[in-house]
C-alpha cells in the first residue's frame, strides 16, 4: 500500500539515492545533505511499505507564494498515480496554510496543467527562485522549462 509521510532526517539518504539518475539528465537540481537536512519539513514521501519510492518539497518564498519542487517518482512507479498524489499533498499542506498560489519550473507541464495549473511566463516567477536556484542548474540561462502557477 502506498502511504505519503512527512520526511525524517533518516530519509536523506535513499532520497539522494532515488534522485541520483534525474540529476544526471539535468532534470532535477542536485542539493546537498545539509540544504535538504535544512529544508526537511518540507519534504513529503511516498513509500510503499518500507520502500522509498517518490518525493516532492513545498518550499515557501514568501506569505503567499510557494513552490513545489523536487518532483521525484522511482522509475518502475511511474504512471500509478504517486507523482499526483505527492502534488496533491503538497497542494493541501498549501491551503492548510492559506498560501494563495503555487508554482512549479518544469518539463512536464501537461503533468501539472492535469492537476490544475496554468502556464505564466518565467519573467513572473520570483526573483529569489532565479538568483538562488536556476543559477546553479547546467541549463542556466538558456532553459526550456515552463513555469506554471496553481491558485488556491
Ligand atoms: C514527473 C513524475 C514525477 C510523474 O510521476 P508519476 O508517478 O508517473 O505521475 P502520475 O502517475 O501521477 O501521472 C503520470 C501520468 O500517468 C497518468 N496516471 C495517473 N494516475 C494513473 C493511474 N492510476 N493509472 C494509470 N495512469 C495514471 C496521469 O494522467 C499522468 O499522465 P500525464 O503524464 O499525461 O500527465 C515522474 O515521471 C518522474 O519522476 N519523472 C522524472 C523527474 C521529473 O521529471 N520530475 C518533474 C520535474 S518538476
């Protein structure tokens, strides 16, 4: 059975495992043990049973903007459902916290427009996002992602 958790620290381990083959495409950003070890309430996981199988974080920029990132699911999961249902948590975790909207930087934007977000410009997106993370990424500044936004 699948559950979603909150992450524990424990967690960071198989999580750089799960993760490893995506950063190698340049599909997801590398962060290291202690930046997720700083940001671990943000992190909520899918397991099935004992077994680490997707991960996803809602980093908070500001009062009423926050971003789901990290999006992950085990090669041999995917097409179940377990990527939605790790947005759809972090999209509650959002309203619970009366965070008015929710942006994503992606290359699957059928995936998120599916689950209800809507294509902006990148030139909407904060600029903390773009001088603390895109910065870093291999595909800076020339980048095909598409920035989509969910408004709660
Ligand atoms: C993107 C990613 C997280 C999606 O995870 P996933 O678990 O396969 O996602 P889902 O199963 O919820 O949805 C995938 C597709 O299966 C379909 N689907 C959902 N539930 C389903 C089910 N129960 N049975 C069959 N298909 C289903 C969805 O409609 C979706 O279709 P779409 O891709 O056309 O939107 C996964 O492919 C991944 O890890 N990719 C590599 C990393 C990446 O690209 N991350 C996103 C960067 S932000």
């Amino acid at each position: 059975m699948i559950e979603y958790k909150k992450a524990r620290l424990k967690d960071i381990a198989s999580m750089q495992i799960l993760v490893r083959p995506e950063i190698e495409n340049g599909v997801i950003l590398p962060r290291s043990d202690d930046e997720i070890a700083t940001n671990i309430r943000s992190y909520t996981l899918a397991f099935d049973d004992d077994r680490l199988i997707g991960y996803s974080a809602l980093h908070i920029h500001a009062a009423n903007l926050a971003e789901v990132r990290s999006l992950i699911v085990d090669g041999s999961y995917r097409g179940k459902g377990v990527g939605s249902g790790l947005v759809n948590a972090l999209l509650a975790q959002a309203r619970e916290l009366e965070i008015a909207q929710v942006f994503t930087l992606t290359y699957r934007s059928e995936f998120f427009k599916n689950l209800g977000f809507e294509e902006i410009s990148k030139e909407k997106l904060p600029a903390q996002k773009i001088w603390a993370d895109c910065i870093k990424c291999k595909h800076f500044p020339v980048c095909n992602e598409i920035a989509l936004i969910h408004n709660l």
